[in-house]
C-alpha cells in the first residue's frame, strides 16, 4: 500500500492540526482539513490587540523540520529573561539562563497560525476546509460528519483516519470517551484570565523593556506582559474566579483604576485603555486535561490540546503539541502502514511526557506569581549560578524544560538526580567543614 492510498481527515486547522497536515502531506499522504472557523488569514490584526504567545526549543525544532522556524522567529521578539515588578514600581531582570544565546520567544499566534496554513494549503496532497465543523467520529471506518456552519448542511466524510486536532474541547476526543476503557480527568484551576494591553507608544516603540518577559507577581494572583514586534505587549491577569478577591468585584471604572493603582502601579500609565478592555474582553478559565489512550486501533489519534490540554505557565503548550507531531510522524515512519502499532508507540511515547509539563505548569504559577520576587527564590537563583560555576554539566530544570528537547519526563528525573548529587557533594563539604573546625577547637584547647 502507497501513503498516497491513506486519507486523513484532520479536524482542526488550528497551530497543531496545520503542522500535521504539512508533515502528512510531505510524507505522501492525502489530508483533508476541517477547520470550525472562518479562514483567520481574512482576520484583519490590529496594531497592539495580537495574542501572543512563547515558543522554544522543542517547537522551533518543530518548525524547522518544516522549513519555517527562520520565517516565524523572523517577526518574534526574543525574551532571554523575565521582568519581574515589586509592588513599590522596582523592577529587576532575572535572566532565564547563564548562556546569553538562550532565550524564549514571543511570537504571534494569529501570524504563526496562518504561516502554517499557507504552508499547509502549498502542500501537496492537503486540502483545506473552512467553516467546516466536525460533529462526530465514527471509529469503525474512520468517516467524520460534518457541518457546513455557512449553510447547516451536514455531509458525510468517509473512510480515512481521522486525527483530533481540536482543541482543548475536541469533540474527537469526546467519541473516545464513549469506548470502553477510556480514562479521562479534566480539572480547572481556580484562577481564570483576562487579556490587558500595553498600547506601542507615540512613536510605534515598546513603552517598557522590549526583550523580556514581564511579571507582576502578587502571590494569590499576577499579571504578564509579553511583547509585540508592533511595539504592544500582550497583559494577561490571572486572578481567582470567586473569592473576596476575583474579577466581578471590580465593577466600575473608579474600581478598576483603583485596583490597578494599588497592585500594579507601575503598569498603569502605559495602559491608557485600561478601563474599556477590563469592561470588554472577557474572562476566560484554564483547565488540564488528560486521557488515555490517545487513539482507537488505526482509525483515530489525537494530538496537541485534544490530547493535553496543560495550564500556560511554562510556556509549553504548543511547544509540546508541536513535538506531538513530530512523534507522530517519526512513529508513521518507523511502522509504516501499521498504523494502529504508530500510534500505539507515540501514545507510549508522548503520554508520561505530557502528564509531566501538565504538572511543571501548574508548579510553575505557584513559582510565578508568589515565588519569582521572594528572596528564597532569588536565593535559590544564586544557588543555581554557583551550582553551574562548580558543576558545568548541572543544568537547571527550567533550562532543561525550556532550552533543550530532552523528554519532559526524563527532565524531571535528571533534575532529580542532579539535586541529589549536589546534596551529597554539599553535605560532604559541610561534614569535611565540621571536622575542620572541630579540628582547630581541639587544636586551640
Ligand atoms: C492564555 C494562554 C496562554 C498560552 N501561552 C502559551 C505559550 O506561551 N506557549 C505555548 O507553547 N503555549 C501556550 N498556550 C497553549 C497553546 O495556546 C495551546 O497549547 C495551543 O493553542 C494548542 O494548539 P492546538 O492546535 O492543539 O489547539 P487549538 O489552538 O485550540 O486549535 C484547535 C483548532 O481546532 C478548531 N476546532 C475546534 N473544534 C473543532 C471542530 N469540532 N471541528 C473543526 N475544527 C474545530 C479550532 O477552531 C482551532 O482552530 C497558552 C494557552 C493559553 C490559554
């Protein structure tokens, strides 16, 4: 059997339905797409209103297997450290790595989203379909209905294989809750979040620090900011949904210009729509999501969010739903036409992996938003470049997560033994220091 004999009916052009599509349709196969939306390259982007978002390594990695990193890094801003804001309006830079080259990237996800559909839409063998929702699975044959939202007709695609690539809420993922054995756990945090912006200033230039990523951290809830090649910087608050403390209580204008006074003082003057977007944009919530397994024999898989929704702050969302499909492709390769074997292998393969970022990120905002400006913190950061002076191969977890391709998983286990290794090498120097010490006592008695 030629690739060219399989169809895969992928729902969801989003950033990893159209990487996917890309890989499929170089490798030779036949793909159609069926994005809910309307095609977003007529979306028109506005100056200062672009939803930002960080790419690393492992979604670099990703892009360039398909020949775009160099085109999307070319409009991103590089962010090599974060900008943390103290309540009294000091701020102070803490770079993400003792190597200068490594930083994160802040890039648009309108932009990236559309880069990837153009080259999506120039492969060979892919074929796009806008407004075009799927509404069912049928797992026996790999057919997918589908609503045509322009007109409310329902059509019938048949036989392929179909990839979940929907989303958090994928409706692929919800005909393999109805199969038998199919564990699935989705928990919202308790926070939600609301996007701010910081406008470019007179001159189109960035009103605070461009190459960072901003945090104003006040531990029960924070903001960021992260910047815009337009000179704006996406805000994003994070604050309880209920509580004496949440969104609804700030109600008026007077509410909301005091609050932001209050907690975020140093932010205010630069956020001249403050008060129509905290009226206007909505609140969102964040949840995690996991499931297992990710495919039904060889006629269904699910990648990216579908798979793995995780919380966004490590900044790793799409980098781990870019690797999906990388792993997904790579287990194609090695099985060939076993396609139930495939995605056997990537589900093993990609499944610890997930459920380990989908912790690290929900760590993380405990780090973020209360840790980042305590002086345990910092004193832990002035550990790390003292660990790294001492121990050249130590490398910290965050480096490990954001800067290398190192599997999320086995980050976390080489962490482990790093720290173990140093306690041991720190407790010898501290019993070495005692008998020292307790040397020269007796020496002076
Ligand atoms: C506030 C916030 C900040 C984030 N920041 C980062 C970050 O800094 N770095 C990072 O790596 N990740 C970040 N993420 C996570 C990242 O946005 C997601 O991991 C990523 O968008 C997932 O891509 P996806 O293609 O799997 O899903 P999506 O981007 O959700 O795309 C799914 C696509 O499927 C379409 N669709 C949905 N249902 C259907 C249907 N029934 N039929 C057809 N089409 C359908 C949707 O319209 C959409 O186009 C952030 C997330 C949030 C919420």
């Amino acid at each position: 059997m030629n690739s060219s004999d399989t169809k895969f009916h992928i729902a969801g052009a989003g950033l990893a339905g159209s990487l996917m599509a890309i890989y499929l349709g170089r490798a030779g196969y036949r793909v159609d797409v069926y994005e809910r939306r309307g095609d977003l390259r007529d979306l028109e982007s506005g100056p200062g209103r672009s939803i930002n978002l960080a790419l690393s390594v492992r979604g670099i990695h990703a892009l360039e297997r398909a020949g775009l990193a160099d085109k999307v890094l070319a409009d991103a801003v590089a962010m090599p450290g974060r900008m943390v804001h103290g309540f009294d309006g000091s701020s102070a830079f803490q770079p993400y790595s003792k190597n200068p080259d490594e930083h994160i990237n802040s890039v648009s996800r309108l932009e990236l989203n559309r880069t990837l559909i153009d080259e999506a839409e120039k492969t060979p063998g892919v074929r796009l379909f806008f407004d075009h929702k799927c509404q069912e699975v049928d797992l026996a044959t790999g057919a997918m209905e589908i609503l045509k939202t322009t007109t409310l007709e329902t059509t019938r695609v048949e036989d392929g294989i179909v990839i979940g690539a929907d989303g958090a809420f994928s409706v692929v993922r919800r005909r393999l809750q109805r199969t038998d054995r199919f564990n699935y756990q989705q928990s919202y945090l308790e926070h939600g979040y609301k996007e701010l912006v910081i406008p470019p200033d007179d001159n189109g230039g960035h009103r605070i620090e461009k190459n960072a990523l901003h945090i104003w951290p006040r531990r029960s809830y924070m903001m960021i900011a992260l910047p815009n090649q337009d000179g704006s910087f996406t805000c994003t608050l994070f604050w309880p949904l209920e509580g004496p403390f949440c969104f609804d209580n700030l109600q008026t204008p007077d509410d909301i210009l005091n609050f932001f006074q209050e907690h975020f003082a140093d932010a205010v003057p630069h956020m001249p729509t403050l008060v129509e977007d905290y009226q206007g944009n909505p609140v969102s919530t964040l949840m995690t999501v996991r499931c297992n397994p990710w495919y039904h024999k060889d006629k269904c898989v699910l990648i990216g969010d579908a798979a793995h929704a995780v919380v966004p702050f490590y900044g790793q969302g799409i980098n781990a739903g870019f690797e999906d499909c990388e792993a997904l492709i790579d287990c194609m390769t090695k099985h060939s036409t076993d396609f139930e074997q495939a995605f056997a292998d990537y589900n093993v393969q990609r499944k610890e992996n997930s459920d380990t970022i989908a912790d690290l990120a929900i760590a993380n905002f405990v780090e973020m938003r209360d840790r980042v400006g305590s002086t345990a913190f910092l004193r832990k950061k002035r550990r790390e470049r003292l660990l790294d002076r001492w121990f050249p191969n130590y490398v910290p977890l965050y480096s490990l997560v954001t800067f290398s391709r190192v599997p999320y998983a086995e980050a976390v286990r080489q962490s482990v033994r790093q720290d173990k290794k140093v306690s041991i090498v720190a407790g010898v120097l501290i019993a070495l220091a005692t008998i020292v010490l307790g040397l020269l006592i007796l020496w002076q008695v």
